[in-house]
C-alpha cells in the first residue's frame, strides 16, 4: 500500500474556493430571501435598508462565527489528535468544553446573561480558563499523556456534574430550558459582539497550535525521540494545551458545545495530507469552516417552524459517519 | 580529546540510584557497544549520554562542552537517538519518516529545501530502504522498520548516534544489516553508542565494550578484555565459550550458573 501524497497546493486549490462557496450560500441562506448584491451596495452607498440590516447584523455575523468555531474545532481535534497521538482525541477530551459550557451555564442560572451581553462569552472562557489550570495542578510535570487524559475526564465529570446540578435546581422552566437550548450548541442570533469577545482567543489559540506542527511531526515517533529531536516536551505540551483551550473555550462560549466537528473533520483530512501531522493542521481548519458552514445552512434549510439546533445536527451526522470511518481505518490505524 | 566524555555520572529517580559512578570516553571512528543483563542501566545511560535526559550527577561533555549548554538543536543535529521500540504512531511512508530528519534544519513554516532532499535521498540510499521509499512505515518488516528509523536519523546527518537495541527482535539478515551500517557510520570524526543483549554481535561489531551490572560499571575496554568467561560468569550468571581467533572474538552462552544468579 502506497500513501499518495498530494500538492499542498492542489489541496488548497479545492478547499479555499469551496470554504468561499459555502460562505455565500451561508448569507444566502435563511428565512428571508434578500438580494446579496443589493445588500452589498446598499452598505457600501451608506443606505439602512432591510436586505442591508439582515446582511450585516444577522447572517454576517453567524455565518463568521460559524466560519471560525468550526475551524477552531477542525484545527484543536487535529492537534489534539496528534498530541494524545490518539485518533480518538477530540477538543473536549480535556475538559475545555464542559469547562466552558459550565461558565456559561453559571451565568444562565444566576440570571447574568440580561444584565450585559459580554457576560455569558466571559463566563464560559472563565470557565475554561480554570479548568485549564485545574488540569495543569492535577499533571503537574508528569510527561505521561495518559495522565492527561485522565486529568481531562475528571474535569469533564465534575463539569456535567455541576452542570446537572443548575438544571436541577433551575429557578424556572424557562431558565432550564434556556440552559439547555444554550448547551445544544447553536450560532443562531449571535451579535457581531459575539465575534469581537471570541475572536481574539481564537486566533491566539490558532497561532499557538499551527505554531507546535513541527513538534506534532515528530512525535509521530514517540516522546522519547522527539526530546533526541530537540524538542522540549513538556513546553510544546504546554503551548498546545493553551492554544486548544483558548481557541475551543472561546468557540463554546459563543456557541455551546458543538460535537464530533473535531473529531471527524481530522479523520476526513488525514488522507490529504498523507497522514503527517502538521499539514493536517491547517487542512482541518479550513475543512472545518467548511463543514459547519453547511451545517449551519443545512439547519437553516431543513428546519421549516422551530430551528434544529447546530450541535444536534453535527452529531446526529457525525456521530454514524464517525462509525463509517472507524470501519473504514481500522486496519490502517495502529 | 574525546568526542564524548563523562566522569562519575549518576542518575537517581524517587531515591533510587540507577546509574552510578560512571566514566565513560568515546573516540571519533569508534563503536562501543554497552552490554549488561536486564535492568543494568544500559538504556538509561544511553538517553543520559544522548542528552534525552540530564545526569543528576556529573556532566556529559560533548565535543569538549557540557551537552546541558548545547541548544537543544544544536543537540538534536548532531547526536541522532534510535529508541527502543522506535515506531509510527501514524501510516506515514517510509520517505516521510526519513524526512523528519531534517526537522533540526527546519523553520515551522518552511518545506524541505534541495540539500534537504539530498540528504533524505543519500539516507535511504545509505540503508537500502530506497525500494520502499513510497511504502506505510507500518506495514514494513520490523528489520525494514528499524532501517527506516537508522535512515531518518542519517538524513539529520549527526556526528554521533545511540542506539538502543536496534537488532533485538530482527532476523540474522537484518541484524546483520543494522549492525554494519551502524559501523559503517563509525569512521572518520564520527561514532556511535549502540546497547545489545547479543554478546556474539557485540563482539563482532565493536571496538570497546562497557559492561554494567546493577547501574555500576563492572568493566570496560577492548572486547577481547571485557568478554572473559569470569567476567561474563559474574555478571549475567552463566558459562560461556569465548574463542578469540583470526576471525576476531565469537561468543556462545552454555548453561546457567546455580550459584551466580545475576
């Protein structure tokens, strides 16, 4: 069996025209039929008109946010994957989500979230901010990844735990319900503001992983080789382990928890890039972006009264097709 | 002066001492082989010696300088490590794997450059994976396998390599294989370091010999010094037949000692 390898250049010849495709068809998309061109010049000659407000205050904003959540989530299961060196790795696996998703869930219970529309972004990058550094206290120097893993777990279990514990005690049906649709994961009526609080985050989370690709090439031979490689481990860890949780606690602050993109767009991209780690990074990311551009039209289309939310959509399509995968690779996955 | 030294050098982890007092000197153009039974500290003194990990006793000094003020990838181009069990975590081919060489060379944006090429073509060339090039690394022998995990760290091209039992698992062909291309690369300014259980190919390969026991140095020197019945009886706890002729010295174990469990 031979590994086709295929030019970067061919690659990104494909996917960069298909992630701008997609985000047409994302403004193009939504309840509402309005002109894009007409929109565009009524911006661009300073008019306030309908089209122009549905543009710019709502479908801009929502197809970005689904642009950039889904390449954070596209890029952080590409490094993790290749970190853990596990196929089976996904952003949540360190708990950053759950993290993130009980900072939200916090301020949603205390009632926060009217008081400004900065605070429910804060409390889920708060959220995995600590569970970042909780994480960090229980590894500590250890160099076992498994130790991390676990690590994550926990945290992850003592997340869904307090999580179910607001649910419980939730003032009102109105409030339970509103955490709930919250967690299920969504891109839907988000401000542009959502954008400006998350994106920075994102982006230094970007910079970071795309930034380890050489460390994750090398530890395709192990840990032990990488060091004789002359790499420090644990500070590559380190910066990886930043770089996830400030991107991926950003996106579910916005967004929610937003499932399997992570995991199955890596699966997806692999072939690609003929299984080296670092060109799978920014593969992903753009294959991301496009997935969840989809997605979000898809649910868009599909739903005809009430919206199915985004994370539904991504696991009920992900879920099976991470099935169909595992068949797929199983033998050349070691 | 030698092109890697150290003098009394320890390695102590949660109180327990597994390597002690070793000196160790290793000229340009030698292979030294280091033998012991399991659990003597011979891997563990490999990665000390390599700069995977630091003595917490004593330096290692590397062409004259101590390998902690090395950058580390200064270290990592000139002393390429072979672990033990060296294998892909993921189906890259074997061309792939060779070019991971060159990552001391390399900036995180760029691709390989034309003498990036060249060296990852003289490496596969230099041990015959050159067939398989375009083959998954995983789907390899484990004799290929291992050459495959020789030619990536030729391509980085060090001056020094260590190599953890690189022939344990493989067929005579291959050991053989691995074994002189190791040698081959010990000449001119540059050696190697190479741990083996088998004491036959040791003594074949080998210019010296470090023979350790509990993490202390037993003996060292020239194979014919080092490989004695006594020496061999003390140690592992077995009786051997050691012939010295024009065909250098060759080494066949015979039976277990009831009295000198190692």
């Amino acid at each position: 069996m031979s590994a086709p390898r295929l030019r970067p250049a061919a690659l990104y010849a494909v996917l960069l025209p298909a992630l701008l495709l997609m985000l047409l068809l994302a403004l193009q998309v939504g309840p509402v039929d309005i002109d894009l061109g007409q929109a565009w010049q009524d911006w661009n000659a300073g008019r306030t008109t309908v089209p122009m407000l549905i543009l710019f205050e709502l479908r801009l904003p929502r197809a970005l946010l689904a642009l950039t959540i889904g390449a954070t989530l596209g890029l952080a299961g590409a490094a993790l994957q290749g970190l853990l060196r596990n196929p089976l790795a996904e952003p949540g696996i360190i708990g950053v989500s759950n993290g993130a998703a009980l900072g939200a869930v916090i301020v949603f219970y205390y009632g926060l979230a009217g008081l400004g529309w900065y605070l429910l972004p804060l409390g889920g990058l708060l959220g995995a901010m600590v569970s970042v550094a909780v994480i960090f206290l229980l590894v500590g120097r250890s160099r076992s990844v498994v130790t991390l893993i676990l690590a994550g777990i926990a945290i992850n279990a003592v997340g869904g735990a307090l999580i179910a514990l607001a649910l419980n005690f939730a003032e009102s049906p109105y409030a339970m319900q509103e955490i709930v649709f919250w967690l299920l994961g969504s891109v839907a009526n988000r401000s542009v503001n959502d954008l400006y609080i998350a994106l920075p985050f994102m982006v230094a989370g970007w910079l970071l992983m795309l930034y380890c690709g050489r460390y994750l090439n090398a530890l395709t031979l192990g840990e032990e080789t990488a060091v004789s490689m002359g790499f420090d481990v644990a500070r590559m860890r380190l910066l990886l382990v930043i770089g996830v949780t400030a991107s991926v606690g950003a996106a579910v602050s916005v967004s929610g928890n937003i499932g399997f993109v992570g995991l199955v767009v890596p699966h997806l991209m692999r072939p690609f890039v003929a299984f080296e780690p670092r060109r799978l990074l920014p593969a992903s990311m753009v294959a991301g972006a496009i997935l969840l551009l989809v997605a979000d039209s898809a649910v868009q289309l599909l739903s005809a009264t009430r919206e199915m939310k985004l994370g539904v959509i991504t696991s009920l399509v992900g879920a099976p097709f991470f099935l169909y995968l595992i068949l797929k690779s199983r033998n050349t996955l070691q | 002066m030698s092109l890697l030294e150290c003098s009394s050098i320890g390695y102590r982890i949660d109180g327990i001492d597994i390597l002690d007092g070793i000196d160790l000197q290793l000229q340009a153009g030698e292979m030294v082989g280091l033998i012991g039974p399991n659990g003597a500290g011979k891997s563990s003194l490999l990665r000390l010696l390599a700069g995977v990990e630091a003595p917490t006793r004593g330096t290692v000094d590397f062409a004259g300088r101590p390998l902690a003020d090395w950058s580390a990838r200064e270290r990592a181009r000139r002393i390429g490590y072979l672990a033990q069990d060296a294998a892909a975590h993921w189906p890259l081919s074997v061309e792939q794997i060779v070019e991971l060489g060159r990552l001391p060379y390399q900036k995180w944006w760029l691709q390989l450059s034309t003498e990036d090429r060249d060296r990852v073509e003289r490496a596969l060339r230099l041990t015959e994976t050159l067939a398989y090039r375009n083959r998954v690394v995983t789907t390899l022998s484990g004799g290929e396998q291992t050459l495959v995990m020789l030619a990536r760290i030729f391509a980085t091209e060090p001056e020094l390599i260590f190599a953890d039992e690189p022939v344990a698992a493989l067929d005579p062909y291959h050991q053989l294989h691995v074994m002189e291309v190791l040698r081959g690369h010990a000449a001119g300014a540059r050696a190697a370091i190479v741990v083996l259980h088998d004491l036959g190919l040791a003594a074949r390969f080998c210019d010296r010999l470090y023979l350790l026991q509990h993490g202390r140095l037993h003996c060292s020197g020239a194979v014919g010094e080092v490989l004695t019945r006594e020496h061999i009886a003390e140690v592992y706890g077995i009786d051997s037949r050691i012939v010295c002729d024009a065909d250098g010295v060759s080494f066949t174990s015979l039976s277990r000692l009831a009295d000198q469990h190692p």
